[in-house]
C-alpha cells in the first residue's frame, strides 16, 4: 500500500501494480480525515493500539483509514487512546512498576524474548505495557530485565 498526498492536502492509498516494466497505482481509495477517521475508530469500540494493530493484520481495519494513522495524521495526533477513544492518558493507565514487576514474576517467563511473545498474546493485561522496559525507563522506575522478571544474572 502507497499513501500519496494529493495537492489539496488529502491522502490516498493506493495499492503498486508491477507488470511488464510499468507500476500502475489501483485502486484509489480516498482516505476518511482525522476527524472522520476518530469517529469511525471509536465505533470500532477497541481497548488499545495492540486491538487495533490486530485488526489492521487480519485485514478488518476500514480501507479509509490507515494502519498507521499516528503518521498520516501526524499534525491532528494526540495518541491511540484519544484515537480510539479510550481516554487513558498513557501514565495513568498502565500498572505501576511495582504491580506489573509482580504480575510478571508470577510468570515465571525466561527472558526478553519469551516476555515479547507472551506481551503480543491476548494473555497480557490491557494495563501491563507492551515494552515495560520502554515505558518504566521513562519514568525513571525500570532497572532491568533481570529485575522485572525476577531472574538472577549469571554468574560470569
């Protein structure tokens, strides 16, 4: 999918068609506005951008809107919640470090990794982050993965 910029300011998408040497964009899909694209996406009645990343990949997501809409509508963005209409201001929402350190452990997960496959299953709570380490850091709380999986470092 290609987003193009007409010269009045919309967007459009288009799908890029090769054939015998050429491209050919096809079809034209004319892109909803900020405004029109938020009213549709709260319809939609999603929790969270992972609700909504999954719609985009099962291909669910209305072709109006693109799966990226932080970036099309980049001057109108306030975040995916007030997108979707979730009303959560991002650090009043998630667990704090302590609580989502806890749940965690309770896991008994192995490392990063297995915490990245286990935080895109349907398993994690809407109020645990995605990249804790990301979100905690930013805060000043994170002290590593060790620690918030409860894991002794090796020795070595």
């Amino acid at each position: 999918m290609v987003f193009i910029q007409t010269p009045d300011g919309r967007y459009i998408a288009a799908n890029l068609f090769h054939r015998y040497g050429t491209y050919t964009f096809f079809p034209e899909i004319v892109l909803l506005s900020f405004t029109e694209a938020r009213i549709v996406a709260r319809s939609l009645n999603l929790k969270s951008s992972g609700e909504w990343n999954e719609l985009s990949k099962a291909g669910k997501r209305p072709c109006n809107i693109p799966s990226n809409p932080n970036v099309i509508y980049k001057d109108e963005w306030q975040g995916m919640s007030d997108f979707l209409g979730t009303n959560h201001r991002r650090g009043d929402y998630f667990w704090s470090y302590p609580k989502a350190r806890k749940f965690a452990r309770s896991l008994k997960l192995n490392g990063e990794a297995v915490w990245r496959v286990y935080a895109k299953s349907e398993k994690r709570p809407d109020r645990v982050p995605f990249d804790p380490h990301k979100f905690y850091k930013s805060r000043g709380k994170w002290v590593d993965w060790y620690d918030f999986l409860g894991k002794r470092r090796k020795a070595g």
